[in-house]
C-alpha cells in the first residue's frame, strides 16, 4: 500500500491501522477522514519501515534482513558502520544487532524480520509500544538461535499439541511474501521449548539458565496478550494454548486461565474458518480445538481440576483429527522423516480417542478442590457406582484395542507412547480412589458387597499404580529426564508417595534396597524438573509435607495392621464406640508389607493421604483440617498428626 500511494508517503495511525489512503502530510493533521470520523488523535507516524508484505522491498530493508538471518552471535556486520539510526513509525530505534533488552544483548527487534506481524500493534497507545518494547516484547533472538528453540518445539512439545502447522511454519520464514507469524505466537513457542534448549544457545541469549529463559519468554508473550498486541481470535487462541504450559508458586491457576483464553478465542473462531478468511482453514481449526481439550484433560487427571471442555458440547467425536490434517508436514518435517511423523499421528489419534473417553470421568471425579466427595441418595449411589462402573469398561476396551504398542524401534515414538500410558493408568488411579471414597463414605449402602468392592478396587488401583509408576520410571533412564514435560512432575507425585510408604513397610532389608532404588529413580524425576521448571521447587516443598503425613500414617495406622483385616473403618468405628482403643483391638498376628495391603487393611487411612494430595495439586496449597473430607479427618490416630503447614491465599 505504502509503494502505491506515492502523494503521500506517511499516513496517521489510525488510517494506517484502517489501511485507507491519508491526507495527514499533505493537508496537516487532522486528516480528512479523522475529521470525518470525529477523531482528535490524529497523529502523523514518521516514515514506515515496517517488515509488513506492503513494504520492506527498499535496498535497506532488504540489507537489514539479510544481515538478521545472516548474523549468529548478536554483532552487526562490519559493512553496516558508521550505522545509520533507523525508526519505525512507533518512534523505536530500529537497528540490526542492536540491543533492545539490554539483559539480552543477542536479541533484535522484530521490526527487521520479515515473517513476523503483529496485528494489533498500530492502534496501542504509544506508551503501550514503549512499554512493550522496554519490557523486550517486540525483540527476538537471532534466526539462527530461533532455528534451534523452533527444532526444540516441533521435536519436543508439537507431536501431542500440534496446534502449529510445521511445513507452514518454515515456508513462511522461508517467504513472508503472502503470510507471516504472530509475534505472541512466537514468544510463546520459544517459551514452551525452553526447557530443551542447549544451555550454549541460551547464555548467546542472555539467560543463565533453563529456568531465566523461560520465565522471561513466558512475561513477554504474556504482556503481548495482556496490552492486546495481537487481535485476531485464532492467533490469541493459539498463543493462549501454548501459554497454559506455564504455572508458578504465585499463581498455581495459571495453566487453568491460559486454557480458559484460549477457549474462549476458539469459540470467536467457532467450528471453522469465517467465510471471508483465507488465512485459517479447516484443519487448522481441527488441530486448535484437539490441542485444547488435550491440554484440557492433561490438566484435569494430573491436577485433580474439572474440565473446562467436554468432548460433548463441542462434538468432537465427530471431527476427528486424520492424516489428511497433517498430511503436508508429515512430508516436509525437518525434525523427523515420514515414517516417524506417521507413527507420531497415530499415537496422537490414540490420545484423542481417549481424551474423549475421558469426559465422563473428570466431570465425575474432580471438585474445584480436588477429587469429589459428595453425600449421596441410595438412588444417586446407585447411579454413581453404575457410572464408575461404565467408565471402566469403555476404558478397558481402549486399553485392548488401543494401537499404543509400550514400545517401538524409535526412542521419540516409544517417549510419547509412554506419555498416552502415563495419562491412561493416572486416571485409572484417580477413579479407583474416587470409587473407594464413594464407598467408606456410604457404607450402609453397600450391605453385604463391602468386602467383595473394596477387594476389587484394591486391584483396580494396584493394576494402575503398577502401570503408572513403570511409566514414569521410564522417564528417569538414559538421560530423558532431561527432556520431561512439566506435566510428567504432577502425575509422579502418587507413585513417589506409595513408594515411600511401601520403603517404610518392607518386610525385609532386601526387599527395602530393592524399594528404595524405585523411589531413587522417582526422586530423579523431581530433580531434572527443579532444574527445568521453577515451580518444581514449589511442588517438591509440598510433595515433602505430604510425605511427612505418610510417614505419621504408616507409623500410626498401617504398621498396626495386618494382612487378615479387609476395610479397618468399620472396625475402628466399632472399637471407639465400644470404649477401646485402636491400638487393644489389633491383633498384629502379621502386619502390613506394602502400600496395597495398607489400602485393603485401612483404607480411610489411605484416603487421608490421597485426598490430601489431591488437595494439594488442585489448589497449589496444603490442605488444613476442615478442607479435607470428615470421612478421613474423624479417626482416633488422626488426632496425633501434626497438622499440615498449609499456604493461606
């Protein structure tokens, strides 16, 4: 536009914003159509150098782009001194191995990289830009350095979000002639690859470690969407997705409002692309809405939270994700050959079949605090435990049909395998302990059945803890703890705590070596987080106070069981109300040697550490006394607990 319109060379923001012809530096401001339209802002941008298609084919924009993809390390060419001063027409000094942010002296601004746009940039207030641009928004590192966190994200986090199209991706950096990519979209790709970036890559950047960089990619893609930087709904809906990888100490919800973004930009966006864009198509839409409600059921089974989508409402049954939606990156990835990419797809389909499956489950299980604990009629009793019952049959029917093979002949296949088993068996584990809890708390209810349900739910969640925890311990062999997504932290948090109840409970020396080896390979898990994420440190704060009440558990309740005792509760209850003590009704004729005869011996005793950490992960702090249910809190051996140091909001 800026070539056609030769009378006049500058336009006043908002007619640029408009992309109509301006009069402004002919006639003087206001221009003709401000005045038109009642507008008293009318302010005459300096000269546009912008990297927009409509611009940017002078000998200087072209010289500042090939020295962007050319440069590596952050130094301009030798040619380009004595530098000329550049500005763009939001009055930012624009310079090709300049430093914006001064913590980042490698970073450029995004004015000189011809495949970035931002939609919203040319109506903010010019103290939102100078904001933006103080804070290191609108700069990113060098081609080179984008080039490597861009392999990291198609590498490490795009097999199960694939909310980005690659082959599109490296076309549009190849030849930003027709589209380009948001800015907000790219601070949150380097935000969510991070974590797998080389630290060599990250000091070029100016980040001492894993922790800095993503933190400081995180505050700039999160100013971008706050100020509104960026308009259009699947650009924001894309960004906000990517974003909900994020959570802290500060602000545990925070993956929880990201996902809530995004689903609201989705639904601007609706079911498919509006007839008059050709910028978004249909598959695009697809993949947007599956990288939601994955996200979506991740966040609910390994943090205990509702769902914020059903598979239900938004009839995802009926738009399945299928290779034809992949088709043109499956042949042109530069990150993995075809074969790879094809069985990538087909674990991707497995995770979507069983986030579907899924729904009835998290909308079942999970509270606002954590797994669900209501007081039920006979009738709604009933009703529940068909329901419970229902799920488990479809979900065993995936777990036999299911094309997931445990492992395969390529490391990256078999990775995300484990991944889609994590998620399987921890929900297996969140409903056999719903179940159980359902159970002990409607005991006049179940007759005569007590004994025969408690036995198979200790099987069903022994069967899913097996499952887990070896998926997880896969996690800490041959380096791929380095390589974890921070969702692997919140699912390890059950198996690390029954293991050190089963360390505590082993009936020989032996058998604990062999058991304490199993908790060293989890706590390795929690180690390579805190190295990677800084809210590991939060959680593993948490995770130890937990930790503590298992240990005054195991001493209090489990180690005074024994193996011939089935549902302690009703026991216990008949021992306080006849005047007894716990410890005189117990004939320790052979007490307890793991978690699983401990949950069969004392399963309230069970509930109060698992509800406990259930809390805990749902709200991002340590649950005090009245959070937690009266069905665990109401026991005579609870009484000598210390209680929790729970965080107050």
């Amino acid at each position: 536009m800026w070539q056609r319109t030769r009378r006049a060379p500058r336009a006043c923001y908002w007619c640029r914003h408009r992309k109509v012809r301006c009069d402004a530096s002919i006639h003087g401001c206001p221009c003709t159509r401000c005045r038109q339209d009642g507008r008293r802002d009318c302010t005459l941008g300096s000269k546009p150098i912008r990297h927009s298609t409509k611009s940017g084919n002078t000998a200087r924009d072209r010289h500042q782009r090939d020295a962007f993809f050319d440069t590596t390390d952050g130094q301009s060419t030798q040619h380009e001194e004595p530098r000329e001063v550049l500005y763009n027409e939001f009055g930012i000094e624009v310079g090709v191995g300049t430093s914006i942010d001064l913590t980042t002296p490698s970073n450029v601004s995004f004015f000189v990289c011809p495949f970035l746009a931002l939609s919203g940039l040319a109506i903010l207030p010019q103290e939102d830009v100078t904001y933006l641009d103080s804070k290191g928004c609108l700069s990113v590192p060098h081609w080179s350095t984008i080039v490597e966190f861009a392999r990291q994200y198609f590498l490490q986090v795009h097999p199960c979000l694939p909310v980005l199209d690659e082959a599109e991706f490296w076309r549009i950096a190849a030849d930003s002639s027709t589209r380009t990519i948001s800015l907000l979209v790219l601070q949150a790709l380097l935000f969510s690859s991070s974590p797998y970036v080389s630290s060599e890559t990250l000091h070029k950047c100016g980040f001492s470690d894993r922790r800095e960089a993503r933190t400081t990619f995180y505050n700039r893609a999160k100013l971008l969407f706050d100020l509104q930087a960026e308009t259009e709904p699947f650009t924001k809906a894309q960004g906000a997705v990517l974003l909900a990888h994020h959570t802290s100490a500060h602000d545990p919800q925070a993956s929880n409002i990201w996902l809530m973004r995004a689903i609201q930009n989705a639904m601007i966006v609706g079911c498919g692309p509006a007839p008059h864009d050709t910028e978004t198509n249909l598959s695009m839409v697809k993949r947007l809405w599956w990288s939601i409600m994955l996200r979506d059921r991740v966040l609910s089974i390994g943090l205990r939270r509702r769902p914020q989508v059903t598979s239900v409402e938004f009839n995802m049954g009926a738009n399945w994700l299928q290779e034809e939606d992949f088709a043109d990156e499956i042949d042109n990835s530069r990150v993995y050959d075809r074969d790879v990419k094809i069985m990538l797809f087909k674990v991707l389909q497995e995770q979507c079949k069983l986030a579907v499956l899924l729904t009835d489950l998290v909308s079942l299980v999970f509270s606002s605090q954590g797994i669900s604990s209501p007081s039920l009629s006979l009738v709604e009793f009933q009703a529940v435990v068909a329901a419970i019952r229902r799920i488990k049959r479809y979900l065993t029917k995936w777990e036999a049909v299911s094309i997931v093979l445990p492992s395969t002949n390529h490391e990256t296949v078999t990775f995300y395998t484990h991944l889609t088993w994590m998620y399987y068996y921890a929900a297996r584990v969140d409903l056999a302990q719903y179940e159980a809890l359902i159970i002990e708390k409607h005991l006049s209810y179940t007759g005569t059945n007590y004994r025969s349900q408690l036995l198979e739910i200790g099987g069903d969640l022994r069967k899913a803890m097996t499952g887990l925890t070896n998926a997880i311990e896969f996690f800490s062999s041959k380096g791929r703890a380095e390589r974890i997504p921070l969702s692997v932290l919140a699912y390890t948090a059950v198996p690390l705590v029954l293991t050190a109840i089963d360390v505590k409970l082993s009936p020989t020396q032996a058998e604990m070596a062999v058991r304490k080896r199993r908790l060293e390979r989890l706590g390795e898990i929690v180690r390579h987080s805190r190295m990677l994420y800084d809210v590991a440190d939060f959680v593993a704060a948490g995770t130890n106070h937990i930790l503590q009440l298992a240990y005054i558990t195991t001493q209090e309740a489990f180690l005074r069981c024994n193996t011939n005792t089935i549902g302690s509760a009703r026991r216990e209850a008949r021992s306080v109300s006849a005047g007894m003590s716990v410890d005189a009704s117990i004939v320790n004729t052979k007490r307890v040697t793991n978690w699983h005869d401990a949950f069969l011996s004392s399963p309230r005793a069970y509930l109060r550490i698992s509800v406990s950490l259930d809390y805990s992960l749902a709200t991002g702090r340590l649950p005090y006394d009245n959070a937690l249910p009266p069905l665990v809190r109401q026991m005579p051996w609870a009484k000598k607990q210390q209680r929790l140091p729970y965080y107050s909001r």
